[in-house]
C-alpha cells in the first residue's frame, strides 16, 4: 500500500511515496529530471517514469498548497491515467509534517518553527508536535503591501531576503515557463530564487549597517503575545521596493547590504524563538521551509536559544511538503509511521545498478570521450588516494539525495588541506561566486577534535564553528568566519562514503573532504549515469567512481 | 544504512515527450479535454471573423490571452475592467497593442450592442454579476468560460498534459 504526497507544481515541484508494505520511501524532484534547478514545471515528468503498479496501489495522493483547484489536480491525474483519491493539505503543515516525523524527536513534545517565501498565505508557522497531534501556535500572515497584489510585493520576510538577493544580482537562469503570467519585475526577482545561499556567504565579508538594520527592524516587530511578527507597513512599503533597496545597496556596498539582512533574519528569528522557549519552556525545535536553508542563521538559533535538541529536514525547501503531505495522511489512516525516523539519510531517489552503468558505458556516444575500468569493491581506497593526491573526484552510488545537499552518493570530493581547492573546484565545475565556500563531510569521530559546540548533524543543514588551530590546516573546508556546514558521516549512514573518509584519514590525519554536489554549473545535481558522464565530460573533474567503475578522460 | 540498487521498482526515466503520448488517460480526462476543445473551436469560428470585446483583464483574462489570443492569433478590439487603464495587468496586454478600458468609457458604449463579448473571467459569482450587467446595457452575444476550461488551458499553457 502506498501513500503519494506532492508539491504539484511551481518551484522544487516534488513527488514522495510511502511504501508500508516494505517501509521504503521513494523520492524525487522535477529539476532531477529536466536539469532546471529548481523547476516550477508540474510533476507530469515523474509521473511518466513511476512504476504504474505504484499508483494502482495507491490509496491516496496528497497535494499542497490548497489554493491549487480540485478539478484542474483531478484532471491532471487523470491525464496520466491515475485515479487515487485525490487530498490536500495546507502547505506550511507539510513543512511542519516533514520537520517533526523525519525528527529523532518523534513521540515527544517538540516546537516545530516553518519559514519560507510564501505558501497559502503565510510565510511561516509555529507549531507544537507531540507523536501523532499538533497544534498550530501561531502563523505569519503574508499580505499584500498594496491592492494592486503584485506578487513578491508582500510582507513575507522570505521574500525580502530573496529581494535582498535580487538586489545584489545574484541570479540564475529559470525555465521559460516560469515567466508565464510574470512581469519583468517579478521575473527579476524570480532569477534570485535559490540563489540567497550566495547572500548569507557574502554577509560574512560584511558589517551589518546601523541604520538599514534599524529600519528592518522597524518593519518586522516581535508580537509577544501572539508570538508571530507584526507588520509596519509604511516601513514595508519601502522595505519591499527594489530601487529603495537598490539605493541602499549603493550607499553601503554589497558587503554590508548583504550582512545587513543576514544578521537581522538572525536576529529576528532567534528573538522570536527565544520568547517561543520561555513560553513553552520544549528544548526541541524541529525546522523546515526554504529560509530555513540558511545555515548561519540556524547556527545562531544553536547558539543564542536554549533549544538544544534542533533537527532540520534535509529537504527543507519546497520538495520536502511532499514528505510532509504523505506522512499527514498516513496517521490520519491510522498507520504506524515510527519506521521513518530510521530513514535518517535522504537517499530516497533513484539508483543503478552495475550492469545498468555498463551498458550506459559501452554507448557509442562515450567511446571517444573517455576510458573506464571495472574496479570493484574497494574504489572507495583509489578515491581516497585520488583525493590525498589533490585530484578532484566525483562519486556516484546508491540512491540520489532528495533534498538540495549531495550526501556522498552524487557528489564531487576534493582535499580540503589544500587552500587552491575552492578555485579549483571553480575552475573545474562551479564556477561559483569567489566569496562562496564550499564544505566538508567529516567523520563522526572527528567533530569533536574538530569543531566548537556542535551537534551530530548529517544533512548539511547547519554550520558551525571549527576549532581555530585547524583553520590554517584545512582551508578549503570553512568560510571567511571560520564557519563550516558539516555533513557528520557515521558507518552507518553510507558505509563506502565512511571508508573514503576513513582511508583518506589513515593517510593525511584529517577524516575530512570537501563535498560538493556533483553538477556542473547551472545545470542540478545529476540523476542518472547518462547525466553523470555528460557533466563529467562537461568539466575537468579528475575521475569519475560509479558503481566500481572507475572513469576517466581519454 | 545503504539503500538497496532497486531503483526500476520505482521509477525508469523517460524522454517526457514520448513517454507521456504513450500513456493512456482516465475517460474523464477526455470528457475535459473534449470541452476545451469544443469551446476553443467555438470561439475561433464567431471570432475570426466578427470583432469581439474581452471582459476581465485579471487571472482569467491573462488566460485566455494566452491560451486563446495568442494560439489562434485572434485577438479582442478592447479588453474591459473596472481596474481601466492601471490595471497591473496591462503590461501583458500592451505587448500587443491592447489597451485595457473601464466598462464606463463612452468608446465601449458605442459599439453595436451584437459585438460578441467573451466575460474572461474565473470566478463563477462574478461571471453571473457581470453577465446581467452587459445584459442590462443591452449586449446581446455574450460567452461565459467555465472554470474547467480555465484549468484545462493552464495545464496546457505549463505543459503539463
């Protein structure tokens, strides 16, 4: 019996299923498909590749946001021949949803905190979860800042930092299909999306300016009471225009106008979450939504609020309300849904097997483009040494990550002791921002020798602080502030990821690598062995380890 | 712990294009289609050779702009809206030449009262409300959309089906 949730469409549109017989999850997003980060496209691309026999087994589809029409989501299933019953849930619960029931925290009172851009009328929500029931404490109402209702022109703090971003022209290129029904103003500030990680990274180089920070904090004010933000929208009025914004970005400089924004949302949010604390007095808080992406600002809620016990959901922008969704219906079903906190790594996508890599390998489209060797079970060794060697690697195994962070199954992997790296990663494959760190996936074992206060956290979804005497020793794995977003690998977690770190630590003394997501610029993480080798033959990676088999360039 | 490689139990992917001719829609969805169908084919014969007028420059306007206007290259005389000419909308419609005006302007007065006018606009209240307006000027033609046919042209206009 399954269990389908979904975020139908618009951006990181996603597609999640329960399977109770097997306890096994299968997850993926349409930008996985079409290679168009963050793809607003409807999920029609997965639903031609899903085992047929999944939905004719499927007892329910749950979508979110509601505001979608039921007869325009009846009649897309319809199209592709799917007849479940078709539900829907509000779209900040499933981010809720997906945060508490993926948590350790399961079966015990936990406040579950939501922030993101905008979803059936909120930009973010309290809640208290304990085991099956919840209870919404609180909401925060994205308006209109004028009736015209031009969208982005709202009092959502998600969408300010994403104008912040816009202002600073950190964009990308987005499917043409986005710009449908968009005007030129809100296509601009559409290229932003996905991009605000560029943001908090340029914040680091900054100081926070006095008076725009006042004036952010005039905007947005902590309702004590109500525990949500109030709303000043004469201040908001100018807040959400982009020539004010752009005004300021001249008058302070990129750096500044960037740390300006990051250090207040991390003020806010950890004000407001301090009052949550006092008030319901639950070390745990469990995160989700897209501005929860944000990694200083979830080390600063770490650092400055007494909620000691954080989990973050590895997919915690839009794709991860399908998880949400599904899970909601589960325990309206009655169904035991305790299996999933063993699901603690988000390999929930598609794998290959070896003979599928072979047969991709002997294509005629390769031969003349690369050579490759079987060498079975111990490639994780040679990847270890490739990378003690200064070689950039990509590794590809297992099932493909659900969620933005590659985890050691579709990754890229290079020495973190060498300070050239982060431009050799540039050079090779990125070609990121020069401010934009890259991080590292470190051993368990290793977290405390190597980092301040820090928690086991496995999905990259908060930084913290490494140790000084190791910021001249491993250079390429922190940030200008000497931050990190680790990824704590245990044996367990991915056994040949494990062994990498491992041997790469018998030979250098640091049970570190830089990891990051194996995709060329521009295009998303890759998916299958045919995306694999096309990015490896796009760039100047090294070697290419998948499935035992060992790539390189002829 | 490591996931088993059983990834075809779940999912193969596929060329979208092909892949989703080859599969065989509920009857429902035929029924649906089949209306849009009809109503487009509809339009097109009284327009492509008759003026007509728009009313409803919001979402349901933009739709039909889109979904309708520009697949057939038949495109209304004047789109009407309380909003007039600072609807936020216009920007869409000024890419080819439409002005938007309000209902009140003499200019729509003037036409004769046999212009066909297609109420493009979603909300079914608002449909009926602006329905016995246009009625009571005496506007004779007049062609209400369905919210189905809305959805059925945005599913279109994304690709989705």
């Amino acid at each position: 019996m399954y269990i389908i949730g979904t975020k139908l469409f618009h951006h990181d549109s996603a597609i999640f299923i329960l399977d109770f017989q097997n306890k096994e999850i299968f997850a993926l997003s349409t930008e996985r498909i079409t290679r168009v980060k963050h793809d607003p496209s409807f999920i029609a691309p997965i639903l031609t590749g899903i085992n047929k026999d999944i939905f004719k087994k499927a007892k329910y589809i749950v979508y979110n946001p509601l505001w979608e029409r039921d007869s325009l989501v009846k009649n897309f299933f319809y199209r592709y021949g799917i007849n479940a019953k078709i539900e829907k849930k509000e779209h900040h619960l499933c981010h809720a949803a997906s945060a508490y029931y993926f948590s350790p925290f399961y079966g015990k009172p936990t406040i579950v905190f939501t922030l993101d851009g905008k979803g059936d009328g909120k930009y973010g929500t309290l809640f208290l979860f304990n085991k099956n029931n919840y209870e919404k404490i609180s909401f925060f109402k994205n308006q209109y800042l004028d009736n015209k209702k031009i969208e982005f022109y709202e009092t959502s703090i998600g969408i300010l930092y994403l104008k912040f971003t816009s202002v600073l022209g950190l964009k990308s290129k987005i499917n043409e299909k986005a710009k449908l029904f968009k005007r030129e103003s809100e296509i601009d500030i559409l290229k932003a999306l996905g991009n605000e990680g560029k943001t908090e990274a340029l914040a680091a180089y900054g100081e926070p300016d006095e008076k725009l920070y006042s004036l952010l904090k005039d905007g947005y004010s902590v309702d004590k009471e109500n525990l949500c933000w109030n709303h000043n929208f004469e201040v908001l009025r100018k807040l959400h225009n982009i020539d004010f914004l752009k005004k300021w970005k001249e008058k302070v400089g990129d750096k500044n106008f960037a740390a300006t924004i990051q250090r207040w949302l991390e003020d806010t949010v950890v004000e407001l979450l301090n009052i949550v604390y006092e008030k319901y007095k639950i070390p745990r808080l469990a995160m989700a939504g897209g501005v929860v992406a944000n990694v200083i600002m979830n080390l600063n809620i770490f650092e400055r609020t007494p909620f000691k016990e954080i989990y973050i959901f590895p997919a915690m922008g839009d794709d991860g309300t399908a998880a949400g969704a599904a899970v909601l219906k589960a325990i309206e079903l009655g169904y035991d849904i305790s299996w999933l906190k063993e699901k603690e790594m988000p390999y929930w996508g598609p794998s290959y097997t070896k003979e599928e890599v072979a047969k991709e390998l002997e294509k005629e489209r390769w031969k003349d483009k690369i050579k490759y060797t079987y060498i079975g079970e111990n490639w994780q060794e040679m990847a270890a040494e490739m990378i003690a060697d200064g070689k950039i690697i990509a590794v590809f195994q297992g099932r493909m990550e659900f969620g933005p962070r590659a985890l050691g199954n579709r990754s890229v992997l290079a020495d973190p002791r060498d300070p050239y790296t982060r431009e050799k990663l540039n050079k090779t494959i990125k070609r990121r921002p020069w401010f934009q760190p890259f991080c590292p996936s470190v051993l368990e074992e290793e977290r405390e020798r190597l980092f301040e206060k820090s928690y086991k956290n496995k999905h990259m979804t908060i930084a913290f602080r490494m140790k000084k005497e190791f910021w001249d020793k491993l250079p390429s794995a922190i940030h200008i502030d000497g931050t990190a977003r680790p990824q704590f690998v245990e044996e367990k977690d991915n056994p040949n990821f494990y062994r990498i770190l491992k041997k790469f630590k018998e030979r250098t003394g640091y049970g570190i690598v830089v990891n990051t997501s194996f995709n060329l610029h521009g295009r998303t993480i890759v998916m299958t062995p045919e995306d694999a080798l096309k990015d490896f033959i796009d760039c100047n990676i090294d070697a290419l380890f998948i499935e035992g088999y060992l790539i390189e360039r002829k | 712990m490591k996931e088993k490689n059983n990834s075809k139990k779940w999912f193969e992917k596929k060329d979208f294009s092909k892949a989703k001719n080859e599969i065989e829609p509920l009857p429902e969805f035929y029924k649906y289609k089949e209306k849009a169908e009809t109503l487009e084919k509809k339009f097109v014969n009284i327009f492509k050779n008759n003026s007509f007028i728009m009313y409803g420059a919001g979402g349901g306007g933009l739709f039909f702009l889109k979904a309708f206007c520009e697949k057939y290259n038949l495109y209304p005389k004047v789109i009407l809206d309380k909003e007039g000419e600072k609807h936020p909308n216009k920007d869409f419609f000024e890419v080819h030449n439409l002005k938007i005006s309000k209902p009140e302007n003499e200019t729509f007065k003037r036409f004769p009262q046999n212009i066909p006018i297609v109420i493009s606009i979603a909300k079914k209240e608002l449909q009926e409300e602006i329905k016995n307006n246009l009625q009571l000027l005496g506007f004779k033609n007049l062609y209400l959309i369905s919210e189905d046919i809305f959805d059925y042209w945005y599913l279109k206009l994304w690709d989705a089906i």
